[in-house]
C-alpha cells in the first residue's frame, strides 16, 4: 500500500534523544569522546580566559567542537557552518546541543579571536590531542616540511609601499612590471608575502605552514605557520625540532628526514648539534652536498627517504578538506591559529582508527 504523502502534522514532542538518533559504530562517536578527553584536560586553562562575574558566554568547548566540525565536513564559511548545525542533529549531537537549543550568530567566532581563537589555546589544544596518541607515535624517527598557504588577498592589492590606498595605481594593469615585497605590500592583508617555493611556479601572496611529522603512523608532532621567505622552512623546521627534542625522556639520538630545500650546511650542523641525525634529500646540483657518505652509507638514511611521503598527507587533507588551500583569515596570528587547529584535527581524525588497527 503507498504512503500518503499529503497530511503531515508535526508533533509537539519528541521521545527520542540525540544520543539515541546516532548509530553507535558511527565514526565521529570516537572523536567526540577523544575530543571530549582534550578539552577536558585543558578547561583550567580556558578558565583562566573569562571572567568569573558577568553574563555567561557560550561554552569554549562548542566553539571549538562547532570548528572541528567546520575542519572535518569541509563548510566554507563559519555563517554556512551556523546555518548547518542549526538543522543537522549530527552536528548539533557533537557540538553538545539539544534538538531545542537555540544556535549562536556567527559572529560569536569572530569576538572570541583574540581571547579563545589564537595560537596559545591552538598549540595547547594541539598538544592535548598529540597526548592522546601516546603508544602510537615514533619518538625516534620523523619527517619535517612546509607547504604554501595561500593568502586572502589578490595580485590587485599588492602595492607600491609609498602609494596610498585607491590612489592611481590601484586596480591597474601590473603586468611586465617588477615588484618585490621590499617595495610593495598587500593592501587586504600587509602580512602576506609574494612567495614561490619552486622555480616554474607562479609567485603568490602566501603565508608558510611547517609540520613534523612522526614516522610510524604519519601523525603530526609539531606545526607552526610563518610568514613565506626562503629562509622560513629551516628557521621553523630547526624550532620545531628542538622542541620535539626537549619534549623527549629518552636522550638517545633520533633521525629527521627533509627534501634538498633543508641540505644546506648551516642547517645541518644546527639538527646535528641537537642530537640529531640528518637524512636529507641530498642537493648536488650545481654544489657540494651536507650529507656525505657517513649518512648516505646506513639503510636507516634510505628508510627515512622512503618515509617522507608521510609528511605530504597531512598537508593534503589540510588543503582539500580543512579547506587551508586559501585561508579566509588575514594577518599571520589568524593564519597560526587556524593551521595548528586544523593539524590537530587531523591528529582527532587519524588517532581513533590507529587505535582500532592496534585493537
């Protein structure tokens, strides 16, 4: 017999709760309970964040959740990702709402940049998450990388300094003209830098963003985000590292694994003194190499080499999925933030499967 289709009356009450409506095998019951633990272990510290009088504010751990979930399904902008927790019970079930609870404008993330959306709360959220995955990383052998973010802001903008905003050179052709950051800036967005990482490549307004990533599982141990010049991959990467070492109990040596950009001797000697060995990609063109034969000799230089791919994984999901490709923040704090988010996302995504492999 078909359905009638014509006649429907909502109903006044529901007997079904959220936890009730999500399957219990789907995949984000164990990010939420994963990042349930992480915030959690960090709520000291956003306590310290507000005032303990005044008119309550929305809770940080929903602001944070809502965000994951703007990483996690792609949804480009924080008014779309309102409009979605709004009639997605998926969504309203992980962030923590009830089917009746009322959703905050989307201009609640933007007045919380500067006390709860910032780098400070990201690394620590970063490294919470990165303690959950203990028994999972290697703390012997990693891979470190950069990758280009590309800025908010067009070729267009990219002005002379000594030129004001909208005067005569602003919308007009620049082509065949020689421009350089030294004497020209972005109007949107000062802070980006003209930047290629290739030669072929075209030059665009960007941002860097640095990760060290663990040889094991490909899990990110380290992230940051700089502005874009050539020495930007080694200064971060050699930060990186020395953080990832002075985390460490074990003193023993541990190996790095690099493309050609990292071999310069400079770099070496600095990785070298930290105790660290280099397994770069070695860069004999036109020039003689760091590494030498008391490296390249060992089958562990030849295993690093064949894990590095490990780091290009996370740059990938980074881009095509938590949607950094082109970030729609300006200024580099901004741009900080929202790649060691979104490196711990991913982090949130990758910890429960490895669990359930080593299960």
């Amino acid at each position: 017999m078909r359905g009638n289709d014509g006649k429907q009356q909502p109903g006044m009450f529901s007997y079904i709760s959220l936890e009730e409506r999500i399957k219990e095998n789907h995949p984000l019951r164990a990010v939420r309970k994963l990042t349930d633990d992480v915030l959690k272990a960090i709520s000291p510290n956003l306590d310290k964040l507000y005032s303990e009088v005044g008119r309550p504010s929305i809770a940080p751990e929903r602001l944070l959740r809502a965000l994951l979930l703007q990483a996690f399904y792609s949804i480009r902008s924080e008014r779309m990702l309102m409009e979605q927790l709004n009639y997605s019970l998926l969504f309203r079930w992980f962030v923590g709402l009830e089917i009746d609870d009322e959703v905050w404008d989307h201009a609640v993330f933007s007045k919380n940049r500067d006390r709860l959306l910032n780098q400070e709360v990201a690394q620590l959220f970063f490294r919470q998450v990165k303690a959950q995955a203990k028994g999972l990383m290697s703390d012997e052998h990693f891979t470190v990388d950069g990758t280009l973010i590309e800025a908010w802001a067009s070729h267009k903008s990219f002005q002379r300094k000594d030129g004001d905003e909208g005067g005569p050179d602003a919308g007009r052709d620049f082509h065949g003209e020689k421009r350089s950051n030294e004497t020209h800036e972005s109007k949107t967005d000062p802070e980006a830098r003209l930047y290629k990482k290739s030669y072929g490549q075209e030059a665009k307004l960007s941002y860097l963003g640095h990760t060290v990533v663990e040889n094991r599982n490909g899990l990110i141990a380290a992230a940051m985000a700089t502005e874009a010049n050539g020495k930007a991959e080694r200064e971060a990467g050699g930060l990186m590292v020395a953080g990832v070492v002075k985390r460490r109990k074990k003193r023993t040596r541990i190996t790095l694994g690099a493309d050609k950009a990292y071999d310069t001797r400079d770099f070496v000697d600095a990785v070298r003194g930290m105790g660290v060995t280099p397994h770069f990609t070695q860069n004999n063109t036109n020039r003689r190499s760091a590494i030498d034969g008391r490296t390249t000799r060992h089958e562990g230089y030849r295993i690093s080499l064949s894990k590095r791919w490990l780091v290009e994984k996370p740059f990938g999901w980074l881009k095509q999925t938590a949607g950094l490709k082109k970030v729609k923040l300006r200024g580099l704090e901004k741009v900080r933030w929202l790649f060691v988010f979104g490196c711990a996302a991913y982090n949130l995504l990758r910890i429960p499967k490895l669990r359930a492999q080593c299960a």
